[in-house]
C-alpha cells in the first residue's frame, strides 16, 4: 500500500494510503504498536451514520473497547463548548490517561478530536482517520489541533501529532458533490506550493467521479510531511507555505456565517487574491495563475467574491489572523508554479486590492 512516513524523532508515525483500509482498522492498530486500550470515536453524526458501524466492529475484533461521540456535522462543532462536552462524555464513559481518541471525520472532526486528546488528561494519542479530500491531502497530517472563537478560526488548540494516520479513499464515496469537490483546493495549493507537474494528473481527473488514486492523495500527504518535518511548529517561513491562499481565504471565510462556504471555497478564492499578488510583488507569470484558475474552475470552486462579503469585514477579520506577526503581514506568494516563498512587503492597500479584485470576472 501507498505509505508516507512522517519522521519526528519521537513523535513519528506513519500515513497508511489504501482502499478498504476501514475495515482493518483494529488489526493495523495493532500492527503499529497500539492495542489494548479503550478508544473514544470522535465524528459527526453524517461520517459517523456511514462508518461508525464498520469501525466499531474493527476495533472490537481487534480487542479494544471503543466508545462512539458524535458531533453534529458543520464548523460549528469546532469550539470550546463542544470540546469541553467531548471530555465529560469521556470522562462519564470511563475513559482515562490510557485511552486512545481515534478522529473519523473531515478537517472538523479531526482538529476537534485532536485538540480533546491534547487536553485530556493532559494528553493522550490519537488516531486520524480522514473521510474527506480535505482531511486526508491536508488537515489529518501535522498535528495542529484546535478550535475556532467568534474572534476567527483556530485560534485555540495546541500541536499534538498523531500517532497513525489511516486513509481510506473509499470514504470519498460517501460524500456529497460540494464536499468532495472542495477538498481539491488543498491539493491544487500543495501542486501550486511544491509540485507543478501533479496540476496536469489533479486536471485530468474527472470530478463527476469518485476515483481519487491512492498514489495521487499520498503524493500530497509527502508534500505536507516534508514541510511538517522541516518546521513541526511554525517557527520558521517553510511550514507557513502551506498558508497558500489561506490570509485571505481564512478572513472570506470568518466573514460569512459557518457553513456559508465551505473551507476549500473560501480558499480557491484566497489563491486567486494570492495569485494576484504574487504577480505584482513576485513576478509570478500571468499564464501561470492562469493554469492554476483553470484546475480550479475544473472542480467547481468559487473564484467571484459575492457582494454580501464586503471588503472592510474580511479586512476585519485578516486583522487576528495569526499568519500576522507583531502586526506585520507575512503574506505567501509564488515567484513560479512550485516555488512558494514568504514575504513581508504586503501592505494593507495590497489586501483591499486583492479582495476587491476577487470581483472581478475571470
């Protein structure tokens, strides 16, 4: 099977790639050094009404003793509240220090079951099993967890990395046309950041399907393990190129209430405002944001920015991001297809430009 392996000294693990791997959960825990634990289910009651049967039955016929804790599906899940119900319901559950918090959702589901196994009890591991395209190219892999305040998104959790991440493309099957067609846009983000030749596979596949290649998703997971293992924290410029396209598509994103867009839309329109200062501070080829807007485009994703989202609130809203640093915007743009670099140039008046570029038509 496709694999990546993650290497953090301590905290490494392994990305298993491979159809119909939901099934084999239990014994591929097993497989790696985990067993004997009672394991809380941390989804959403959508993913949970479609897979939470076939992994409770993995888990028990491999020994463990899994308990099963919904969330209702959408961003909203993603806050301190729920997080705080999450631990209690474990807690009443008879879950300890030696339990395991197994993730079986998208990027929601993931941050918020993670950042419960960094809290709880101080920290216990954790098992990613994304079901979205999102979750299983991006969010599963890196150990950020976290939830969002009114203030803006993420702006609480902590980095506790995994210690498996299992990825079942047969999941994708499951998910309604919106939802798979999003996730694409982490994929086009990490071909834009590092690979420009996997553009070419990502618009040659057929979005009406659901026919992802396991080597295709494994391919990105490598892409954002390289990253992750030059700078597991963010303390350095190489882990904040995975914030392509996200300064400004995090702030169209908290302008809206939840759930209005979804986070890959938000962020195909984040990379276009991108792509349009990377053309005016990094030379970065007009043809080039062209290609990238056309495997966009392909799978669907808003590139017009509505007029109820007004300038003055996304600005609003990039103003707590913490992509600023001691208030200074650091800003990633492309000089080249796969060559992404961090800059500090951008101004304020490049922001407004960019968002008010977003109206424009292609």
């Amino acid at each position: 099977m496709p694999s990546v392996h993650v290497d953090l000294a301590e905290r490494s693990y392994h990305v298993l790639v491979e159809p119909g791997q939901l099934f084999a959960v239990g014994d591929l825990l097993i497989a790696s050094g985990i067993s004997g634990l009672r394991a809380a289910i941390v989804s959403d009651e959508t993913v949970a009404g479609f897979h939470s049967d076939t992994l409770l039955a993995s888990l028990e016929a491999a020994g463990f003793r899994p308990t099963l804790h919904t969330v209702a599906a959408g961003e909203a899940s993603k806050s301190m509240g729920q997080a705080e119900a999450i631990c209690r319901e474990m807690i009443r559950a008879g879950h300890d220090r030696k339990s395991l918090v197994v993730a079986l959702g998208g990027g929601v589901v993931g941050d918020l079951a993670g950042f419960v196994a960094a809290i709880f009890y101080r920290g216990i591991p954790f098992v990613q099993i994304p079901t979205t395209i999102v979750a299983q190219v991006d969010s599963s892999v890196g150990g950020k967890t976290g939830v969002n305040v009114g203030e803006g998104k993420n702006l609480l959790g902590a980095f506790h990395q995994p210690r498996l991440v299992i990825v079942d493309p047969e999941t994708l099957r499951t998910l309604p046309d919106r939802e798979f067609h999003e996730g694409f846009a982490e994929a086009i983000k990490h071909s834009a950041i590092r690979d420009a030749e996997m553009l070419d596979e990502l618009a040659a596949l057929d979005p009406a399907s659901r026919e992802v290649p396991a080597e295709l998703i494994a391919r990105n997971i490598a892409i954002k393990a390289r990253v992750v293992e030059a700078d597991e924290h963010e303390t350095r410029d190489v882990r904040a190129l995975l914030n392509f396209g996200h300064t400004i598509g995090h702030g169209i994103e908290a302008a809206v209430p939840y759930g209005e867009l979804l986070h890959g839309e938000a962020i195909a329109l984040g990379m276009r405002a991108a792509l349009f200062l990377s053309e005016r501070h990094a030379g970065l080829p007009p043809a080039a944001s062209a290609k990238v807007l056309g495997v966009l485009e392909k799978f669907q994703l808003p590139l017009i920015l509505t007029p109820n989202i007004t300038t003055e609130k996304v600005l609003e809203k990039l103003a707590r991001d913490k992509k600023f640093s001691a208030g200074a915007i650091r800003f990633v743009v492309l000089e080249s297809l796969g060559n992404a670099k961090v800059i500090n140039t951008v101004t304020t008046d490049d922001l407004r430009d960019a968002i008010e570029y977003l109206r424009k038509s292609l």
